[in-house]
C-alpha cells in the first residue's frame, strides 16, 4: 500500500484540528489575569487520542498520536505503545504540530493481544492515554475500501457522485471526523480535489459529490479517506480525469505520450509527442500479472498510433512504450 505523503497527511490534520476547534472552545488555555485579582488556571497537557485505535498482529499503520496543551514542538517529543511491560515502538516519527504526533509502527507477529496504553514524551515530561489501542488476533479484518464507483470523469464536470464501499469500516459511526479527498500523486505537491458533499449511509458505504476544475489535471486520482476511528484509507486510481474533449487534450500533450481516451473500449490512440512522430515505436501491451498480451512495431499517423482494445477483458493494462533510447509506461483501463 502506498504510503501517504506528510505533506497531505498534515493538511488532512490540520482540517481535522480546525473541525474539532469548531466544536467547542474547551482546548483552549484560559486567560491569565492574576494582576486582576483573579486565579490562574493552566490547562495541563494530556494526550486525547490515537487514530486509529486498533490494528492486527504483523501490521503495519501510520498512526496519529493527539494531545492538547501539550507543545510537541517546543521539545523532543515522541510516542510509543504499552502492555504489562511489552512495548510497540514507532520506527519513524513526525511532530506535525503542538498537538499531533506522525508515526510508523509494525505490530509484531507475536504482539500481545488486546489493550495498549499510548505514552508520549515531551522533553523530560511522560503523557499517559490507558487503554488507548487495541491490537488484534493476526488476519482479523482492517478496515479497507473495497470499491468506488464510477471511476470516469471528464474535467469540467460538476455534480460527480462517487459510491464508496467499504469493509470492516465504520463510515457512519465516525462520521463527524471524516476528511477524505482525491488525489493525483503524480506531481509535487500532490494536486487534490476536495468534496463538496458527502452523504452517509452505514458504516459499509457512503457517497461523495466533487466539482471537477476544468483545469484539473489529467490522469488517475488515489481516494485518500480518514476518521478517527478506521484512520487513513488509501484506494489506488480509484477515478480518471479525462480531458473533456479530443481538442482540449491534443491542446495540452506538450512533449508526452498519452492515451486517449482512458478508460477505452473498443479502440484507443497513443498520442505521440511532435519530437518523435517520424520514429517507429516498439508498442507492448501487458496485463497486472506481467504477461505481454501483444507486442507490435509502428510509425505513427498523423502524430498518433491506432490499436484495438477490443479483445481485452475489462481491467487494468500496462501500455509500454520504446522509441530509440526513450520509453515510457503507461496505465490503461479498459471497460
């Protein structure tokens, strides 16, 4: 599973810290006003939650340790899990703010089951949460997404409805922590679009509505879905944005190779860029298993290559690509 970026990761803590300032002002330090004649209270640091709070012998997780007053950044600062003496140490760790702490942590195959307490270090201070994490039987279920549907856009598009579907989730039950987004990882930073709706419907399933930018980049975009409960969620090429029209993508190929359309049925066309539209190209399609379906040398025509898709099972393709000293891979869907 890929691994989500810090960089998204702390926008995704961040609007979550702002969801929660908007629930109430209880975190809040109270106002020192001794030279008044009144008491001073100093809220004291405490640790609030880990996210999520469950996982299996022989996992791995990205985990969120949270306080409040608690200043990781003003010390050094880290976390680790305990039970009757047993440690779970992170192998990295990250302060993203005074409040929360990033980290890795491997559950080992052989991790006493059942209930952990959180224990963070500020400098020379110990924060205690008891109870906090609860590791699992090995092959118990994680929560996962398992579909989304449909996975085809066009930019421009306003009103896209997407149906999440999960297992093991708890998307109604942990409802009011949820951020989840898509993203297309294939720059730095990542490009994101962010729901304008979202209506829950069980813990199972939900959907989500997105106005798609018309100057959205093109290509496949990740799901990246959190809660407090089930924590960060990550569903690969889960949606195509597509160039809304033939012109608008001729417009915008630059010096790429591309597919249009994607996902295809029936048949598709590489776009070759203007450099090497008098080269032959050695072209290979290859399914997820590596086997080389059919391999083939053309010149382009008219600046693009022609083949049928048609004879292909409905999935996932590698397209690759050879020219001279030059080749790419790309990724087709085909319907």
């Amino acid at each position: 599973m890929r691994i989500v970026s810090l960089f998204l990761l702390t926008l995704f803590i961040l609007s979550f810290s702002s969801l929660q300032a908007q629930q109430g002002v209880e975190d809040r330090l109270p106002v020192s006003l001794t030279g008044m004649g009144f008491d001073v209270q100093v809220a004291s640091a405490s640790l609030i939650s880990i996210a999520p709070p469950m996982g299996n012998q022989g996992q791995t997780l990205s985990v969120v340790v949270t306080g409040t007053s608690t200043n990781f950044l003003q010390a050094s600062s880290t976390f680790y899990l305990m039970q009757s003496g047993y440690p779970i140490l992170p192998s990295s760790t990250t302060v993203l703010n005074n409040n929360d702490i990033y980290g890795m942590i491997w559950i080992s195959n052989t991790a006493p089951t059942g209930w952990y307490d959180v224990i963070a270090t500020v400098g020379s201070s110990t924060l205690l949460l008891p109870t906090a994490f609860l590791v699992n039987p090995m092959g118990s279920a994680s929560p996962t997404i398992v579909q989304i549907n449909p996975n085809y856009v066009t930019r421009g598009t306003n009103g896209f409805q997407i149906a999440v579907q999960g297992s093991s989730t708890h998307f109604s039950s942990a409802a009011s922590s949820t951020i989840s987004s898509l993203v297309n990882n294939t720059v730095s930073p990542p490009s994101s679009i962010t729901q304008i709706a979202r209506n829950i419907g069980t813990d199972l399933n939900f959907s989500e509505t997105y106005n798609i930018p018309a100057n959205a980049l093109a290509g496949w975009y990740d799901y990246v879905y959190y809660n407090a409960t089930d924590g960060i969620l990550n569903y690969l090429n889960a949606v195509y944005v597509d160039w809304a029209t033939l012109l608008d993508f001729e417009g915008k190929k630059e010096n790429l190779w591309l597919i249009y359309p994607n996902p295809s049925e029936g048949m598709a066309y590489l776009s070759i860029p203007d450099t090497y539209q008098n080269e032959t190209h050695f072209v290979s399609i290859v399914d997820m298993k590596g086997s080389v379906i059919r391999s083939w040398e053309q010149k382009p025509v008219l600046g693009k290559i022609l083949f049928s898709v048609s004879d292909l099972q409905t999935g996932m393709y590698w397209i690759s690509v050879t020219c001279g000293d030059q080749k790419t891979t790309l990724r087709l869907s085909v319907k």
